[in-house]
C-alpha cells in the first residue's frame, strides 16, 4: 500500500508553506504582537485566501477547489509549523468544513463564498463551563419561523475577530441543535481573554439572540451527532498543528545545540542532550503517526472516535514534553521573546487544552472500551 502523497496533496502542502514563510516571518509577528489589536495579520489572511487555501475542502459549487480534509490537514499542519497568526483552524475547519457538510443550500449559497475569500470569518464555540459538549446549556426556543438563543460560551477561538459562530444549542424539545450566529445581532455580547499564547480568543454571551430557521444545520438529523463530527475533525485538525508546532520546536533545538558550545564542543555532542532531543523526537513522530491516522480515517468517512482521541492525547502530552524540552535544552534562550521559541511553547501549552486535554481524551477511550462487546 503505497503512503505518499499525490502531487497535488505535496503542490498544496509546499504552497501553504511559501505563503507562511514568506508572511510570518518572526519580524512581521513581533511588531505585530507589540501592537494594542489582537494576534491576527489580516494581511497574511487575504494572502491565503487569494491562493485558494481556506476552501481546499469546499465543493467547487461554492467556490472551493474541491480537495478533502486531507488536504485541509496539511494547510493545518503548516499554520502550526509557523504559529501563524490567521484563524485557519477557526475558519476553515470549525466553521467552513459542517457549513459545507450540513448546511441547507441557501446558506451555503450565502455564507461559503465570503469564508473562502476572508471578508468573514467563522468560529465554533463547542465548550462550556463544566458541560458536555453533547449536553449543551445555551437554550434555543422557537420564535416563529426563527429561533432566539440564550446562553454564553467561555472560550471562544477567534472569537474576537470572527463574524460568525457555530452554536450548538439545546433546543424546548430536549434535542441538540447547532445554528449559525451572526456575531453582530443585538444580543451578542464578547469579552477578550487574555491569553498567554496571544490568541483572541472570547468569551461570547448571548442574549435573546435572533437567529433565522435556515440557518440551524442538518435539523432532521441528531444535533449531537453533528456535534460529535465537528469535535472529531476539530480535534483531529488539532493534532495537525501540533504536529506543526512540534516539528519546527524540534528543528530550533537541534541547530541551536548544534552551534551552543560549552567546555569548548558543542552542547549537541552531550550524552544528556542528545539523550534529551531523542525522547522529544520519538514524542514528536507518536503525535504524527497518530494525527494522521485519525486525519486518513476521517478524510476516508471511515470511524475514528478512538483514533482522534489517541492523537489529541499525544498531541496533547507528547506535545507539552517536546516544548518543554525544546525551552529546557535552548536555557535562558527560551524564554527570550525576541527568539522564537517561546511562541511555539506557548502555542503548544493553548493546543494542549484547546477542545479538551488529556484526560478527557483518556476518559473518551476508556468509554468506547467499556462500551464495546466483549
């Protein structure tokens, strides 16, 4: 069975790299992060967007190029490789990707073109204080042929600069419903976090939120299946960009140990070291083996709950132990922030959390394992 990627999949890939490297350069993301707005270069955004890079997993019908979450995965993986800050990951996957899958035609028709050319900007907001994510506390009531929402999501990604969120709601019936909120409706209210990786994220309230009948996706399927979905290829496009974040830490530590000398030899020829480097290099290709078996499972239509789960753990735990041997085996170079590694921990430290940590994705396998027959 041959693994190797398509010429197109290794044209997409080496396309989102020049762009990124070109555009997040450490210079341009410092003078961008020493500025009073929040972490995200709109003009890196529209770069991506002219190159067709945030609709690699839309249909053509709405101006995509068509391709699959495989290909979206590597775009993912090389926003990581740069801490890019752009919300691909909020945009691309969270919202753009069910929008495409499950939203009625009129919607689609509405919201899709203006994703894919960075005039608007989606999120999801999955998680609330101390609830399953399949459980959710915000309500929807029905209000004629619309619905009004009401409730707050804590942590929002992107929330600070998106235009839209998808909301899963529960709904007078007792079901679970996800709706597409329009994040300038009277109503809607949002707070900035400050957060340590720089990201703007938001905790966004919603109240008495008007909401249109159309825009609620696949309402004659079960919500908490939908739900499900967009946890499993968020998380799944998670270990993605850690896996990003991982190599291009891993890559600093090497050639930084390579010209640190001390008793007059390089720091790299020390047993320690090496020894150091190695383990971080065998939690590094873990996070990569797992992340894309969950991301080929996905991108196959095949079941992957277990799966997204082992490579959100090790993206996770494996991920926090690379960053945080990569800062150990750099000394007080690391924690300069005019070096930038500090992104990369910081960044990998905000993944590690993001759509649960590791325990949850612990508690999630032990579930399918009890659930299965013996």
């Amino acid at each position: 069975m041959d693994f190797s990627l398509t010429q197109e999949q290794t044209d997409v890939a080496a396309l989102a790299r020049q762009i990124l490297a070109d555009g997040a350069t450490p210079e341009r993301m410092k003078a961008l992060e020493g500025g009073d707005g929040p972490r995200f270069d709109r003009s890196l955004w529209a770069a991506l967007a002219e190159a067709g890079l945030l609709g690699v997993a839309v249909p053509e019908a709405y101006g995509g190029t068509g391709l699959g979450f495989l290909e979206l995965a590597l775009v993912v993986q090389e926003v990581g490789r740069r801490t890019a800050p752009v919300p691909f990951l909020e945009s691309a996957v969270l919202a753009a990707l069910p929008i495409a899958a499950f939203a009625t035609e009129d919607l689609k028709q509405a919201t899709l073109p203006t994703l894919l050319s960075g005039e608007l900007i989606g999120t999801a907001a999955l998680t609330e204080d101390e609830a399953d994510p399949l459980a959710p506390t915000t309500r929807a009531h029905r209000r004629g042929d619309g619905w009004v929402l009401r409730g707050r999501k804590p942590c929002v990604p992107a929330g600070q600069v998106a235009h839209c969120m998808l909301t899963p709601a529960t709904t007078d019936e007792g079901r679970v419903g996800v709706f597409l909120v329009d994040l300038g409706e009277a109503g809607v209210r949002r707070t900035a976090l400050l957060a340590t990786s720089g990201e703007p994220d938001a905790s966004i309230e919603l109240r008495d939120v008007a909401v249109p009948g159309a825009a609620r996706l696949a309402e004659d399927q079960d919500g908490r299946a939908l739900v499900t979905w967009m946890l499993e290829h968020g998380n799944a496009a998670l270990a993605m960009l850690a896996l990003g974040v991982c190599e291009e830490a891993l890559r600093l530590t090497a050639d930084y140990t390579k010209v640190r000398r001390q008793f007059d030899q390089p720091i790299a020829m020390f047993q320690a070291v090496v020894h150091r480097e190695a383990d971080a290099y065998i939690d590094t290709e873990a996070i990569r083996l797992t992340a894309w078996q969950a991301v080929s499972r996905l991108a196959s239509g095949l079941p992957a709950a277990t799966e997204v789960a082992l490579a959100k753990f090790w993206a996770a735990e494996g991920g926090s132990r690379v960053v945080h041997a990569a800062q150990h085996l750099h000394g007080g170079v690391g924690v300069d922030r005019d070096y930038p590694l500090h992104r990369y921990f910081v960044y990998a430290r905000h993944l590690e959390l993001t759509l649960g940590g590791p325990t949850r994705q612990l508690l999630t396998i032990g579930k399918i394992l009890a659930d299965e027959p013996a």
